[in-house]
C-alpha cells in the first residue's frame, strides 16, 4: 500500500475531472480525495495497492473527455488511511 499526491495541470477544472477521478478511483478500490486548487489545478490524494496507483496515475495523463492535460506531477507521501474515496470542496 502507497500514499500519494498527484497534481494534474491544464485545462482540468469545468470538465468534471474531479467526478471522473473519483469514479475511476472507485473502480480501483483505492481511498482519498481530488479536490480543485486555486492556480486551476487538480489535486489528488490516492492510497492504495501500487499496480492501482499506477493505473490511477496513468489515467490522469488523460482524464475525462474534455479535459485536456499538460501535466501530471506524483510523489509520495505518508499514509494517510483514508476510508473513502471524496471529492472535497
């Protein structure tokens, strides 16, 4: 199990990144939250099995259907124990 924080950049804010994350770290099984940030970008915190982080990470290099991605940053970070996986505001 890894923690980390994913930090995706472009035109990723208005075209349900955020939603789209947190269905596809649910079909994953993995627990944290996505959350938008005040520089457009997306934050995400994900914790789980790393094959899944991976796929997560992976994904987000492409997103959902309107987004357009131009980057996409990870790093570790410590275990959190999240219980859910939530969108936060």
């Amino acid at each position: 199990m890894i923690c980390v924080q994913i930090t995706v950049t472009g035109r990723v804010q208005g075209v349900f990144y955020r939603a789209s994350t947190k269905n596809m770290a649910l079909e994953l099984n993995l627990n944290g939250w996505v959350r938008n940030e005040a520089d457009g970008s997306v934050l995400i915190e994900a914790e789980g099995p790393k094959e899944q982080i991976n796929q997560l990470i992976n994904w987000c290099k492409i997103g959902p259907q309107y987004a357009t991605v131009d980057q996409v940053i990870q790093k570790e970070v410590e275990k959190m124990n999240h219980q859910s996986f939530e969108i936060k505001h």
